[in-house]
C-alpha cells in the first residue's frame, strides 16, 4: 500500500540520516532493515518456521 511504502522510504531515509552514529556502516544498514522489518505487515512475514533440508550422509568406512 502507499502508507507501507512512504513508511519503509521514511525508515531508509532516517537510517540513511543516522548511518554516522552506527560504529560501523554495516552495522548501522542492518539496524536499518530491522526496522523495515519489524514495521513489515505480519502477513508479509511467514508465520511458520522454514524446515532445514535433508542431508543424506555417505558412509566414507565402507563395510565387508
């Protein structure tokens, strides 16, 4: 929606605006994301946690 998008424009803006008093520019451009994120609508956020992938292991020993 237009109010999402001028408030994740506001939030990079003033990010940008604060990015000196970050002790680092990476740290200061994720606190940045964390805030878009934390004002991210909740239904843009998957609400069930992501399953890791099955690793199938070979066995390096093989036995007689």
């Amino acid at each position: 929606s237009a109010e999402q998008l001028q408030l994740l424009y506001q939030i990079a803006i003033l990010g940008r605006r604060d990015l000196y008093l970050a002790p680092e520019e990476y740290a200061g451009f994720t606190m940045t994301l964390l805030r878009m994120l934390s004002f991210a609508p909740q239904d843009a956020i998957p609400s069930k946690p992501i399953a890791p992938l099955k690793k199938e292991f070979s066995n390096p020993i093989a036995k007689p």
